[in-house]
C-alpha cells in the first residue's frame, strides 16, 4: 500500500500533518489518497475506515489495527519458540528446522531475535543428554548459530550412527 501511495506521489498525505489552511491542491490528493486505500483494503478492514476524514486518519486505523495483530502474532510465535523441546531420542534435524522456522516467523512479524537469544532457545530446547555439548559450546566465545547447529547436528549424526537413536528416529 505505501509502495503505490508512493508511485502515486500520495504518501505525504498519510504521513504528514494536514496543512493548515487546507488547499484545493491538498483536498484533490487526499481524496485520490482514500480512493487509493478503500481500493486496496480487504472487504473485512472497511469497518475500520469508515469514519476517518482523511487518507492519514485512514492509514492510523489500518497501522493500529495491524500493529495489534502483529503483536499478538509475535506473542504466540515467541510462545511456541518456548514451548519447543526435543525428546531425548528425537531427530535433530527435524527439530532444528523446526525451531528455524519459529525464528523465520518471528522475523516476518517484525520481531527479529539476536544471535545470543537464538542460540539460548536452540540450548533450553535439546535433551539433557547434550548437556556436555551445551556447556562446551557455552565457553566458547566465536558461537554463531550456524556452528551451534552444527555441532549439534555432527553429535546427533554420531550417535545416530552408533545406533543411541532409534531405528524410527534414522531417517
């Protein structure tokens, strides 16, 4: 939506202070500005606009609303993160992936976690028989993700190999 008020050389409407006294020039903008969004917006959103007298009254309802929804996104994404825990025995690739795309979703909601909160999430979330491993990597002072998952991948691969993984868990 910003991308075509944009092209359409309408975003200062919606992201401006409405200029005092109102011109003619303005008034024309605003109008092709709300035409622009009633176009744009889902049938369902119509409720949130119907009131404003302006394209910005407009887009504060529509950022409002969303901004609720994308908080809420992230409450529930961060909520699963937590929740997330490998059984002893359990694929390691399969939940690593599983995790990355919690951290994925998280980021397309416009909460992006950093590299020490991510590593922290993938350690609380592993069995304790990699504990050994987790307290190694602990003291490490060049831990990235990438190589959290890769030790930890090289040590599950290991023990696969070694048949600690059940038949089921192999593939």
């Amino acid at each position: 939506m910003m991308w075509l008020l944009e092209k359409e050389d309408l975003w200062e409407i919606v992201s401006e202070p409405k200029p005092e006294p109102e011109t003619d020039d303005w008034k024309k903008r605003d109008r092709k500005a709300r035409a622009n969004i009633g176009l744009f917006i889902e049938e369902s959103q119509f409720k949130l606009v119907k009131d404003a007298q302006s394209a910005s009254e407009m887009w504060s309802a529509l950022k409002q609303h969303h901004e609720k929804a994308t908080m809420s996104t992230v409450v529930h994404y961060l909520s699963q993160l937590c929740a997330v825990n490998m059984s002893e025995g359990g694929n390691m690739d399969n939940h690593l992936n599983g995790i990355e795309e919690i951290f994925d979703k998280l980021a397309a909601a416009g909460q992006n976690l950093d590299e020490s909160l991510k590593i922290a999430m993938i350690f609380r979330s592993v069995p304790s028989s990699y504990r050994s491993l987790v307290q190694s990597l602990q003291c490490r002072a060049d831990w990235t993700v990438a190589l959290v998952k890769a030790r930890l991948l090289d040590q599950y691969s290991q023990r696969r190999d070694r048949s600690e993984v059940p038949s089921e868990e192999r593939r």
